[in-house]
C-alpha cells in the first residue's frame, strides 16, 4: 500500500507514531510553505521564518532517517498552489497513493478541510492523533463533557494525578495543588534577568530570512530579532538554559511586569512546544527534577508545570469543546475597531508601547503583558472582538488558533461571558503600578482619574464597571467594584464618565 503522510508546519516531531507506520522505501511525505497558510491572518515575519525554518530542518532530518520528503518551498508554490487542497491533488494525480495520512491540525479550519478530504478523495484517509499534547482531543473531550464549569484549576489537579506530575503519592508536593498565590511578587528595581539563548543563523535559516523579507515585507516584526532554536536540538538547549538560569525565579516574578526587561524570568518556549520541536510531557519533566535537585523552589516549579500541564492542555480542550462557533462569542458586544497603534506601536502609555512594540517587533510579549495590559486595554475600551483575537493570531510567534481563540476572546476579553473565567481580567492603573516599574517612565499618572496626565486605564476601568453595573452586581467577584462605584458623588462619576467617553473617540492619539 503506497502511503502520502501530510505533515503541517507546526506538526514537527521526530517522534510521532505515525512515522511508523509508513515504509521508507514506498511511502512519501508531503510538507508545502503555502501561500494561504502563510497569509490567513498577517502572520508576523519572525512567526513566518521560524515555521519556514524549522520546517526545513525537520525535512532534512525526515531524509536523513531515510523518508522521501517531498517538499514545497513558498516559491515553488506561490504562483501554483495556493492551499493545501490544490498541492494535495496535484500531488495525488503525480503518483498511484492508495492512502493518505494525516495528523490531526491545529484548529477548526483544516479540520473541515481534512473531514472534506475523507469524502472526497479517491483513497482512504486516515488520521492520527496530535503528539504535542499530554492529553488527547478525545481526553479532553471527556472531561469537558456535562461540566457546568469546567474550570482550569479542576482539570489541572486530575491532570496532576494522571501524570504524579510534582505528587508524591496522593498528595501534591508541598502540600498543595496550587502556589500562585507564591507567583506575584512586584519588580524590583535591582534585577536582572539572564537573557534566554541565542541562536545563530546557518545557511537554511539565512535563505529563508530572505525569503520572507522580500514575500512579506509589508508584515508586522524585525528579523534582525530571529534568533529562535531551529531543530528540536537546539530547542531543548533552550530548555536547560531556562532551567538552569531562569526557572528559579519564575515563581516570584511569574506576574510582574519589568521596564525594558521583555523576557522577565519567563521560558520562551511556547513556540518550540506548539511547533512539535519540544513535547510538554518532557518540558513538565525537567522542571520537576530541577525540583526534586533542589535547583527550584516549589512556586517556581509549580508555577511553571501549572501553565504546561494545566493552562496549555485546558486552552486546547476548551477549543475543540466549544467547536467553531467559539469565535463568534462576544459577550459585551465589543465592537470599536483598533486603534492605529496596534498595528503601529506607538502610543504614549508606557506598558502599553512596549507590550504592543515587543509583540510586534519580537513577536513576544510576557502572559501578564498579553492579558493585564494589551487584553485589558482591549477588554475596557470595548474593541472590536474579532479585530483583537486577529492580532493575537497575527503578531506573535506561538500563536496558533487553538491557543490564541481560549486565551484572547475567553480569557482576556470574557467574550465568552465566563465559561473560561470567572471574572473579566480587568484591572485600574493602580494594578498595573503595583506589578512593575513602567509608571516611572510614563507620562500619565497612575493615582489621576481624570484629567491629561490620569492613566487612561482609570477611567475606562470605571466607565466599564460603569456600563455593566447590573450585570456585575449579580457576580459576587465583581459586586465589590460596583458598589465602590456608586460611593462616588453623582458629580465624580460624571466626570469620570465624560472623561473616558473622550478618550474612546480620540484612542488613537493616546
Ligand atoms: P511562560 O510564562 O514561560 O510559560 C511556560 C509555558 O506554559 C509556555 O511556553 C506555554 O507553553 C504555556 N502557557 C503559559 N500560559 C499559557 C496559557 N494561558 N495558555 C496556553 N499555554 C500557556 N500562548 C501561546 O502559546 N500562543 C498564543 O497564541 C497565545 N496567545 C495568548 C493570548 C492572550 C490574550 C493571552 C492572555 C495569552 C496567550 N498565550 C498564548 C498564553 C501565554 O501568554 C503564552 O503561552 C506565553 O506568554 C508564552 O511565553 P513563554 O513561553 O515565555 O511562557
Ligand atoms: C503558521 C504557518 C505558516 C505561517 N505557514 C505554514 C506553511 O506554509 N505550511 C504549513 O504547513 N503550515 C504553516 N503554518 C502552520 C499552519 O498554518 C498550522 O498547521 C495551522 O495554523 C494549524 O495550527
């Protein structure tokens, strides 16, 4: 039986069991840089080249181990095959295949186009179960199943059983499930991080940075800034050079928010796990031993294993549980469209241009970055639902729609009126003061509500609590703020209201 194997861009591991089941000799592997896959959303450039790059690699190592690789380069297929379908039967009439597999894809769009093929095409189709995940779709299917609120913390201890990841016996490791209380400690004044390793480019890298700066030069990011891990091997010194000189402090700055420091104590690892170069099983592992060695203290550990083993795997079920109506949720109804700076990067607010400038020129942005200044800002000032979860889609080199769609539209902007959380993630300048040292550097002031120099978070803040009065008086997370609301003079939270409206209508010069 003359077999073609699909393999998609993020689907990289050298790993996967259904490399077995193919026979060297007989049986091919496709693999294509296409132009709609290159282009649903304005990926980022850094996103572009590392997909490009790391897929060139795997190919090698594919024909290294004895596969037949039959690899599309973006200008063999730029001006011939735009999709998947169309290389796929153009590949198909080339050779008598008498199956094809595939791997299951990364979000609803290709899995409709994969179900289509199995009824379709001329040869059987089979598909194999994704290998970057420590639990499969079917898994998390079942356990999101009848559950009225299937909260991350409550598949985060099954998880933990399932796997004893950080168990000793029964019972958690230090006593408890959960140490993020152990996970917020401000940003001092005197720290600095070790950066995360660099990689230097070889000659695969070097002709595909070509590539897409000449393709895409009108996308958003700086490739002078490509320096990612490439091969799994690379990918996993990556991983010890974050044990080994960051994971220690993960815990404590887990949450804070550092002027200039882009990488904080965080791994830069997602994009390695979400291409299939690193397995989530192995990333839990290594920071457990860092533990049980005494290297890490258990909120560093925790904290880590928590967002791999919990957040990452609950995000993917979440996606495939809620299917693809999930991105037409808008719960506030958010419609105002995105200021220019989102695309631009430059606005007065001092958190918000550099989140907003590191997501666009790194393509990285911290998860406290991601959420309490850009999702917050978003989430406050209404923005248009879709318009925020395509630029998450577009600007950062992890981001894939079965982790970009849970945590933009559900986590940072409620939009699915609290299946994923249980309160929006919306916080005042005060928060964003008390978690870093950016406000010495702005021009706006954290304690001014209203007024040029007042943060602008402060009385958008309010006028959200504002706007959904009723709504959050009946949810006994957010009644407090409501009734703090109404202990304002009638006179104050007029001008606060006036305030904000006029920043909503001039956003775009803030
Ligand atoms: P670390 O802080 O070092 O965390 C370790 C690992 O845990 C990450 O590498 C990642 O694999 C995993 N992880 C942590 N938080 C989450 C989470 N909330 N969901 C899933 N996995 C998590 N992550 C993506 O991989 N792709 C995205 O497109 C993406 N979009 C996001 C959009 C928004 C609005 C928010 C709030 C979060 C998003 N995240 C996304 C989650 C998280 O912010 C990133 O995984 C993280 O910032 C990546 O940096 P890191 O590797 O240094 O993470
Ligand atoms: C993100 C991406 C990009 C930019 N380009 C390609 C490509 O040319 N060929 C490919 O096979 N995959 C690419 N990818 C990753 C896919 O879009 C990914 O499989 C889906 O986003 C599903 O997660």
């Amino acid at each position: 039986l003359m077999k073609l194997l699909l393999l998609l861009g993020d689907q990289l591991c050298l790993k996967h069991p259904v490399l077995q089941h193919l026979n060297p000799a007989t049986d091919h592997i496709l693999m294509a840089e296409l132009p709609d896959e290159a282009s649903y959303v304005p990926h980022n450039k850094l996103k572009i080249a590392l997909v490009f790059s790391a897929m060139r690699h795997f190919a090698a190592a594919l024909m290294q181990q004895g596969f037949s690789v039959h690899y599309y380069q973006y200008t063999d297929t730029k001006d011939r095959w735009q999709s998947f379908d169309a290389l796929l039967q153009y590949q198909l009439s080339c050779f008598a295949y008498q199956a094809l597999y595939l791997v299951e894809p990364g979000e609803h769009r290709l899995q409709s186009q994969f179900n289509q093929w199995a009824d379709s095409l001329p040869v059987p189709v089979r598909q194999f179960d994704s290998h970057h995940f420590i639990f499969s779709r079917q898994q998390m299917l079942d356990w999101f199943a009848g559950k009225q609120q299937p909260r991350m913390e409550h598949f985060y201890q099954w998880a933990r059983r399932q796997t004893g990841l950080l168990m000793s016996g029964s019972n958690p490791e230090g006593g408890k499930f959960n140490f993020d209380k152990h996970n917020s400690r401000a940003w001092p004044a005197n720290l600095t991080p070790q950066k995360a390793q660099r990689f230097d480019a070889d000659d695969i890298t070097t002709k595909v940075l070509a590539l897409v700066e000449k393709e895409f030069a009108q996308n958003p990011g700086r490739l002078e800034h490509f320096h990612f891990a490439v091969t799994p091997c690379q990918a996993e010194q990556a991983l010890d050079d974050f044990i080994q000189t960051r994971l220690a402090n993960f815990g404590d700055y887990q949450d804070a928010l550092a002027d200039d420091e882009p990488g904080v104590f965080h791994s830069l690892l997602s994009a390695y796990i979400n291409l299939g170069l690193l397995a989530p099983i192995t990333v839990c592992r290594r920071a457990e031993a860092a533990y049980y060695q005494g290297q890490a203290p258990i909120n560093a550990v925790e904290g880590f294993i928590r967002q791999v083993l919990g957040w990452r795997e609950y995000v993917r079920g979440l996606y495939w549980y809620c299917g693809e109506d999930y991105a037409n949720n808008n719960h506030f109804n958010a419609t105002h469209p995105l200021p220019k700076w989102f695309w631009q990067g430059s606005v007065r607010m001092r958190c918000v241009q550099q989140a907003v400038s590191n997501s666009l020129h790194l393509a990285y942005a911290h998860h406290i970055q991601r959420l309490m200044v850009i999702g917050n800002f978003a989430l406050l000032a209404g923005l248009d639902v879709k318009q925020v979860c395509q630029w998450y889609l577009a600007v950062y080199v992890d981001a894939f729609e079965w982790v970009e769609l849970p945590n933009t539209l559900g986590m940072a902007l409620y939009a699915d009126g609290g299946l994923l959380a249980s309160k929006p993630y919306a916080a005042s300048g005060n928060y964003l003061n008390k978690m870093g040292n950016h406000c010495q550097h702005c021009p706006y002031s954290p304690k001014l509500l209203t007024g040029n120099k007042a943060c602008p978070y402060n009385s958008l803040y309010w006028r959200f609590i504002d706007i959904h009065q009723q709504e959050f008086a009946a949810n006994p997370r957010m009644a407090l703020m409501v009734s703090q609301w109404h202990k304002k003079s009638h006179e104050q939270r007029s001008a606060i209201r006036h305030w904000a409206d006029g920043l909503i209508r001039r956003m775009d010069s803030l």
